[in-house]
C-alpha cells in the first residue's frame, strides 16, 4: 500500500460512522468465550486437561454456549468483512486481513501453543522435564497425528479458517456489493424479516449435524 492509498483510507475510516452495538456484541462474544474455555475444564467431555472432579452444570453451560458462540463470531466477521470491503479495495483487504488474522495466528503457534501442549503432555503423563527441555520436542509431527506441533493454531485455528473464508468468498461480496444486486439483496432480507423466517436458515445446519 503506497502512501496516498493509505491516505485515502484513513481519511475514509474517518468519515465511517463506528458501530457501537457491534463493538459490544465483540465484547459480549469474547467474555463468553473466556468463560466457555474456563468451563471445559470441568465438563464431562474429553479436553486438553481435565479437572480431577467434574461438574453436571459446567457441562450443561460448555453445551448450551457451544450451540451459538461460533455462529456468533462469525456472523460478526461477516460484519467486518462488509464494512472492510466499503472502505478498501481488493488488494488492501487481503492485506488488511492478513495482518489481522495470519500474523497471530502464526504468533500463536510459535508463543502461545507450546505451552498449551507442554501442559496438556506435563498433565497426561507423556513428558517429564520443564518447558525449555519440552519446546524442542515441540516440533515432533503434528499435533492431532501422534506430535505436538500446533499447525492448526489449536484455540486459533478460527484465525486460518477465517482467512481462508475471507479469500474464497471475496469476489462473491463484491458481487453482492454491486447495485445491481441490491434489489434482489432487499428482497431477500424483507423475506427474512417476516415472523418466524428467519429460522429457516437453521434447517441446513441441523441437516449438515444429523
């Protein structure tokens, strides 16, 4: 990105007018979230580490916040994704979301994985000795596949999947941006707003489930 490019967006972030519900729906996701991963300690399903007692209620909370917290998260980054491409051009959006999703995820599997699958092996009995004996290892095969090397980022992995969504579908979004499909576009979401519509939409996720 060259220096007026960059000037133009920064003038065109400015003019934007921020989207504070949405801000707080980030804020309410990430809490949750926090509180999520604090629960699989203590439920009854299989986890990196487990607590040596479990809890029922921790369980019926990890199932409940499991059935939308995702679908949240990504409704949100199709949000970004929307206001990113009103603000940028196509170069400047893949920029932008590599800077935001591939550099941490990559951070993230150097730094903040290791000591995840240090404990989890220190936990499960697979490895004896501290962390810097342990962080060579870390590098033995694949995580997932008998190894320990983190390749999908384990609580990142979003991050890869996300990026890789937002390349695949970009020339769809700016072919929905089009004023030519605004029409169609108006008539869909009139569609949706009438009662009770808007619950179509989970007939194919229950069909992808059963």
């Amino acid at each position: 990105m060259n220096s007026s490019e960059a000037e133009e967006l920064s003038t065109a972030i400015k003019k934007h007018e921020r989207r504070y519900d949405i801000d707080w729906l980030r804020i309410f996701a990430m809490i949750t979230l926090f509180f999520f991963h604090s629960a699989r300690f203590f439920d009854y399903d299989a986890w990196h580490i487990k607590n040596s007692q479990l809890s029922f209620g921790m369980t019926v909370f990890v199932a409940f916040v499991s059935q939308w917290i995702m679908p949240l998260f990504f409704v949100l980054s199709g949000e970004s994704t929307y206001f990113s491409l009103s603000l940028r051009k196509d170069r400047q959006y893949v920029h932008e979301r590599f800077q935001r999703l591939i550099v941490p995820f990559i951070f993230g599997i150097f730094v903040l994985a290791p000591p995840q699958i240090y404990l989890e092996r220190v936990n499960n009995a697979q490895f004896a000795g501290s962390f810097v004996q342990f962080y060579p290892h870390y590098f033995d095969g694949l995580y997932g596949y008998g190894g320990n090397f983190a390749w999908m980022g384990l609580h990142l992995w979003y991050l890869l999947f996300l990026f890789i969504f937002s390349l695949l579908t970009l020339p769809l979004f700016r072919y929905l941006k089009k004023e030519t499909t605004h029409n169609s576009i108006s008539k869909v979401a009139a569609f949706f707003k009438k009662p009770g519509v808007i619950f179509l939409l989970a007939i194919p996720v229950a069909l992808t489930i059963t």
